[in-house]
C-alpha cells in the first residue's frame, strides 16, 4: 500500500471510530442515515458505488455498506430512504454570475418564454406590461434582462428609436443575455454622456445607424459608463433576491455558487452580515479586476478563506467579449464582420497584454488566484502569455481558471498542462450557438470548442459551466450537451470531444471543487467531506442519451440538511 493510499486508510480509520466513540467522551451530534438508492461516489476515475452514506455535524462520517452504516449511524438517526433515486455529491457552480442572477430572479426577464418579444411591437407591449404591473413612475430605470436580437426579424437588434417609443419619459435599458452588451434609449445614452459625437473606446463597439448616430446598441468596453450608471436595489430587495436565486441554484442540484466578476457594492453586500444570515449554499466571489485598485488598499481582505458560506476566491480579469455577439478576440477574421458587418475583422482584446500582465502581476503577488475570460484564440493567447511571464509552473499550485476557453487550439492544450491551467468549458456552446459560430468560422475551428475530451487526455483538471444568465441554469442540459455535443439544427461539433456521463458528472463535481482548492471538501462522497448532496429522480450513468435532460433534482442537501426539495 503507498503512502498516500495508508494516509487515506488511517484518515477513515479514525474518522470512522471518532463516529462510533466520540470525540473526548462528547455526546455525538444526531447522524443522519441514506440509503435504499444508487449512491455514485465520483470518488475516483471509473464509477463507484455505496449502499448507504452517514453524516453528522455537517460531514460524511462514512460511506460503505448499509450494515455497517445503521451501526455507525447509532440510535434513532434521522432516516433518508432514497427509494431507489440516485444520489451524488452536490454540483459544483464553476462559473455563473449570481449578483446578476439576483437581479433577472427580481426583474424583468425576456428569456421567459411569456416575456420573450418577437418584434419591436411586441417588446413595447412586454415593457408597458410589466412597468404597470410593478408600479414603476414615470423617470425611473426600466432593466430588462437577457435581450437577444436572435429571435427577432432579420435577426436585427431593437434599436434607442423603438426604446424611446416604446417607454418615452423613461431611462430604458435591455441587457444582452451574453452579459457583454446592452441596448439603451435616448434618456439613458444622455445620461451616460453617449451622443452622436462619442467614439468607441479600445475594446469597444458603439453601433450607429444610417445617419451615424449611435442607435444604442453598445457592446464591451463600450456599454461600461452606462452600466455603471444603473441604480443598485435596495438592501431590502437584495436579501429577497438572494433568496430567490439561491432557490433556483438550488433546483439544480447546486451546493457551491459562483459570483464571477463582483463590483465592489456587490462584494460589500455578499459578504454583509445579513446577507451570510441568508446563504445557505456556499458562494466563492471573484471581484472584478477593475476593483483592484481599492482591493489592494485593505488590509482586511483574507481570499481563499470561508466565512459563513462566503469567501473571496481570486480576481477576474475579461479579455474579450462573446463569439455569438463577434466580439470576442480571434487570429482569424469572422466571416460576418463585426456586430455592425465591417470587414475584415477579428475582434478586439478589452485590454492591452501590458495592462493584463501588470494588473495580474499585483493580484498575483498579493497570493490570489487567477481567473481569465478568454473566448477567442487570440485571447487565450494573451492569457499564456501573462501567466508565463508571472513564471507560472503547474508544480506552482497556483491553480489559474480560464473561463470559457472557447475556441482553443490544440497547442493551448500543452500550454495549460504546463502552467496548472484549469480550463472552465461552456458546452452548452455545441446546441446553442454552434449553428452561429458556423456561419463565420471553418467547422474543424467550431468543432474543437470547449475540448472537454482532448483536456481530460492532457491530464487538465477541467470543468463545465453554464455562464448563468447567459444560458438557462439546468445541470442536466450542461452534462448533456457535454455528451452529445449536438445543435440545435442537429448538427455535431467535435464527436471525438463528446463526454461519457461519468465523465460529464465530473465535470459538474470533482473538476470544478479542484479549481477552486475545495477538492478535500467537496465534489466526492467520502468520509471527511461536506456532506453536500444532490439527489435525482434517475441515474444519468444507465440513462440513455436522449433522455438525460428529462432527469429532475429531487432533493438537494447542503452539510447533511435538506435545503430544497422538488414539491
């Protein structure tokens, strides 16, 4: 037996008699006993199965044969009979943006299939709708959520003149459901300090119409003054919508969360005492890298520890934008031009190399960890770049994320192993938007997006991710679009990338508890971990392929206790 394999034996040794005799003659906290399911570990590279599972003060006291259990389990322990669904750690959020999911779960959401305009008549006629039935006075904000062109005529956005139709005497914005553009009325570009004379700033794009004015449709490093610009919700709206948000994650199956690019009223609000009364699932928060500035003023600040259920994870840094959008930073020319149609073009970095490498330098000196959105290939190779000139090693252990890593290359492969990249794949990209991004690139580019199979060859340490609200929050929809890799047209990109269901689950729960340094807490069900638990009506290993997305959460459980349930 190695080393390693003897630490292991010894840990559940002790950790099974500390179950049975207590800990210094203190009475043992109630356990709770499941069983009578299929109980998929994810404990290793094959899958793995237990008859039962025992928790107590939060933590898996054993995983083994149900016998054994009922006996570590004690007198009168609280009894979980799983009657035959299949449970499995809880998911591991490994990249979402819940401060925004707070705000679609408390606002108007135009990816809600009654809410979703066909047209510009029809989005006047959602507005009008939804600001008398919240009440909203005349001169307030109207945000509405998750705008996408797609649907709508000619595929043509909704432009500031059927806004200011729409909702005169309002400030008026939709933001694009790839979080990386908005489209704003008249009231709202003056406000921002927008007219017909402002230019695109580096990075990003201002679309004009026929006569050059600004039509309203800004993108990137453009839509930034006008972002900023919208009001916060109070405090009272805020903790009801963490309460809601924190449902929907929830209803998924998740028990780790991910906040990923938090400004600074929103780090203040997240890690507030009354916001950590409310968490109930653990949430890892990645101030944005334009927060550096004041982050590095405090003295205050401990990244990587938990406090309640938050913690500061490490630094986000955006290096281009969305590929569906045509805003993300390629080395080759999209086929369709920029969002307006000018060609040749191939996209923008939102910053220069010089001001990544400087900035990630003092977040990487301070001891926090890297998190890079890189789509485009240009970008990720801006990403290498910066990391290698930090001199970043895998042996290092510094553990830096990028997130998306879209449209890769196979040389960024090598790259990555040899820095300890861990990449954080978005393969709800295959059935979403591969139809898209085939219109502009050539199909052996589109299809080695999102190269789950090819990292899990390099020995990568990768994850899946729905970029929330980007694309809906469904975890069965991520494992298997992971698995089939098909469009909606039906079209498959990359089948030699497609994923087992095994492998697909791990990508939900071992990968991404590695990224974030939580791989002895979380993402496996062993003696020691959280008891975090998610629970499914059927098991996706024996599932077939088709039916995978039918699958629904029964029950998820954060450290042992039941935090929802399907009614």
């Amino acid at each position: 037996m190695g080393a390693s394999k003897s630490r292991l034996a010894l840990t559940t040794t002790a950790l099974l008699a500390l179950a049975t005799s207590g800990q210094a003659g203190k009475p043992l906290a109630p356990a709770s006993l499941w069983f009578d399911g299929t109980i998929i570990t994810m404990d290793g590279p094959a899958p793995r199965t237990v008859q039962a599972v025992v928790a107590r003060d939060g933590r898996i006291v054993f995983a083994g044969p149900l016998a054994r259990a009922r006996k570590i389990a004690g007198a009168r322990p609280e009894l979980h009979d799983l009657d035959g669904a299949t449970m499995l750690p809880g998911f591991v959020d490994a990249h979402s943006h819940f401060a925004m999911a707070m705000q679609v779960a408390g606002g108007i959401d135009l990816a809600d299939p009654a809410l979703a305009p066909k047209d510009a008549a029809s989005l006047a006629e959602v507005l009008k709708t939804q600001v008398a039935a919240r009440g909203i006075p005349p001169g307030s904000w109207v945000v509405a959520w998750n705008y996408s062109e797609q649907g709508l005529p000619g595929k043509q956005h909704i432009t500031r003149n059927d806004l200011d139709a729409a909702l005169p005497g309002y400030k008026v914005v939709l933001v694009h459901f790839t979080g990386h553009g908005l489209v704003a009325n008249s009231a709202a570009l003056d406000l921002a300090g927008i007219t017909d004379s402002t230019q695109a700033p580096s990075g990003g794009v201002i679309m004009r119409d026929a006569a050059g004015r600004p039509n309203g449709v800004l993108f990137e490093n453009a839509m930034m003054p006008l972002a900023m610009k919208i009001p916060q919700p109070t405090a009272a709206q805020k903790l009801a919508m963490l309460d809601m948000a924190q449902k929907y994650y929830a209803s998924e199956g998740y028990t780790h969360v991910q906040e990923g690019a938090t400004q600074l009223p929103d780090i203040a609000f997240l890690t507030s005492d009354a916001a950590k009364a409310r968490l109930k699932l653990d949430l890892a928060i990645l101030p944005f890298a334009s927060t550096l500035p004041e982050l590095l003023k405090r003295t205050d600040l401990n990244f990587g520890a938990w406090s309640g259920h938050v913690k500061l994870q490490g630094i986000k840094f955006v290096l281009d934008g969305s590929p569906q959008a045509r805003t993300a930073f390629f080395t080759r020319d999209y086929a369709n031009g920029s969002p307006q149609g000018a060609h040749p073009w191939h996209g923008e970095s939102n910053m220069t190399q010089d001001q990544f490498d400087t900035a990630a330098k003092q977040a990487y000196d301070r001891g926090w960890q890297l998190f890079v959105h890189a789509n485009g290939d240009a970008a990720i190779d801006m990403a290498i770049k910066g990391f290698d000139k930090l001199g970043i090693k895998a042996a290092d252990n510094r553990r830096p994320v990028v997130i998306h890593s879209q449209f890769m290359r196979p040389d960024h492969l090598q790259a990555y192993r040899r820095i300890g990249v861990g990449p954080s794949y978005f393969s709800n990209h295959t059935y979403l938007f591969a139809d898209i991004h085939r219109t502009n690139f050539p199909a052996s580019v589109v299809d080695f997006i999102s190269p789950l199979k090819s990292s899990m060859r390099q020995g990568l340490h990768a994850s899946n991710h729905s970029d929330y609200p980007v694309t809906r929050l469904d975890s069965m929809q991520q494992l298997w679009s992971s698995m089939a890799r098909t469009s909606l047209t039906g079209v498959v990109s990359g089948p030699t990338e497609r994923l087992t269901a095994y492998e697909g689950l791990q990508m939900l729960t071992t990968g991404p508890a590695w990224q974030v340094f939580e791989e002895g807490r979380k993402g496996r069900i062993r003696a020691g971990l959280l008891a975090d638990f998610v629970v499914l009506d059927k098991n996706p290993l024996t599932t077939p392929l088709d039916q995978i997305r039918s699958i629904k959460v029964k029950m998820t459980v954060k450290e042992g206790k039941v935090v929802w349930v399907r009614g």
